[in-house]
C-alpha cells in the first residue's frame, strides 16, 4: 500500500517544552490508522503540526510525495487532508448548511481575499453537489440545515464537523478526539459511519483518541504514543493483546 500521509521524524516545541520528539509514521490510501496514548503525551501536538496548525520545529510531513512540512492549514486540505478538530469547533449561531459550506470555501481559500471569493463564487455548483453528497452521506444533517449548529446536541455537531471537513473532498481525514464528551451509543453510530466512509468512498482516517478500545475497533493499524515519542507500533489486533497496553488503556489484562 502506497503511503498517502508520510511523516519523518517530527518535533514539536512550545518554548523549551518538547511537545512531540521525533515521531514518524505513515498512513496509506484508504487506510484506518490509530493515535493512542494518554492525555499530554502529544497526539493532538502531531496531528496539528501535521494538518498545518502549528509549525514542527523539525522532520518532514508529506502528503502524496507533497512536502507540505510549515505549510497553511488550508494548502494541508488542498493536497487532500481534512481535520475533524477536537471539541468540534463549530460555528454555533450559523446554520448547519453554512456550517457545512465554510468547508468547501476552505478548499478555495488562499491568501488574496478578493481572489479567494470569486473563485469560490463560480464553484458554487460544485459546492452545492457536494453538500448534497453530504446530506447523503449524513441525512440527519439535511434535517437540521436551519437549526444553528449551537443548539444541536454533541453527537450532531461531530457530523458537522465531519460533514464541513467531507465537504472539501478529502483523501483523507484527520480526526482528533472522536468521542469526547459523548454517548456510547451516539459514538457507536460515528463509527460505524466512518466504517461506511471508509470502505465506499475509500477516505483514510487517521484517527487521535484516548479511547483505546475504540481506536482499536475503528482502526487496522495503531501507534502509542508516551510523552511525545512512539512506543509501539503495528496492527491494532497485535497491539491490544500485548499485556502493558491492556494495563495502560484498557484497564485489564489481556482475556
């Protein structure tokens, strides 16, 4: 499997602290891959230094050959990567549909405002087609279209996200923190959709969560991460047997 998202030896500092020491790893097209480790052992750190939200220190992001290392959130979407940002990050007084349409608008964006309009004015067709694959894909959300997306419950403002972050027509997508703050069943529902996305419209997730379980379930491969380096690596099924992963995320030995 050709690697779709390469990443070389990453660092990431936030003054003297070393967020992230050194990580690589890789994500091939239409692949599941995993995040896991404990809180503050840098994954949300390596997945903002590899979408373009904070500059790495040093090492290489690539994105289908594309360095795209220090690159602009919105060059990172261009070369096919999206982010489901953790906590959502939804615009509550907007409607779910502009919701969805900022990220489409994401896509067109570059650093010339007046230039970036216009070219999103005569992608508006493309736009709508798009959003309609949406709405597909995620029928609830063509329910809310008017609601604005603050008053929509926790479970629906992530298909919001996703929905914005689909919107871009990624290869790929990265997400951080899936099932924060919500229910087992709204969660059970997200990943089986993701599973759905996956195999039909072949987008690859790299997937950041604190949920090893989940991570395992969702994802065919996994790194662990402790204090900002990789510790284990593999497939998720060989990895969630090992004894020290079961003591540390799971909470029991292996059965």
């Amino acid at each position: 499997m050709s690697a779709l998202v390469e990443v070389d030896d990453l660092v990431v500092r936030y003054g003297p602290a070393v967020a992230v020491d050194g990580v690589s790893l890789t994500l091939g097209a239409g692949e599941r891959v995993a995040l896991i480790g404990a809180n503050g052992a840098g994954k949300s750190s390596l997945l903002n230094a590899v979408c373009g939200v904070v500059r790495p220190a040093g090492g290489k992001v690539r994105i289908a050959g594309d360095d795209v290392t220090g690159k602009t959130p919105n060059h990172v979407v261009r070369r096919g990567l999206t982010q489901v940002p953790e906590g959502r990050q939804v615009f509550p007084s907007l409607p779910v549909e502009a919701n969805l349409l900022l990220g489409a608008f994401g896509r067109s964006f570059r650093t010339e405002i007046a230039t970036s309009t216009l070219r999103y004015l005569r992608r508006r067709a493309d736009a709508r087609e798009r959003l309609e694959r949406v709405y597909t894909l995620l029928p609830k959300l063509h329910e809310l279209r008017d609601r604005p997306a603050g008053r929509t419950s926790g479970g629906e403002q992530q298909m919001v996200a996703i929905g914005r972050a689909l919107m871009a027509e990624p290869r790929a997508l990265a997400i951080d923190e899936l099932s924060l703050g919500l229910a087992p069943m709204v969660v059970e529902q997200l990943v089986e959709f993701l599973h759905r996305l996956n195999d039909e419209e072949h987008v690859a997730i790299l997937l950041v969560e604190q949920n090893a379980l989940l991570a395992f379930d969702l994802c065919e491969r996994a790194y662990v991460l402790e204090t900002g380096r990789v510790v284990l690596q593999g497939e998720s099924a060989d990895i969630r047997d090992r004894p020290e992963v079961h003591s540390a995320y799971l909470g029991d030995g292996p059965g």
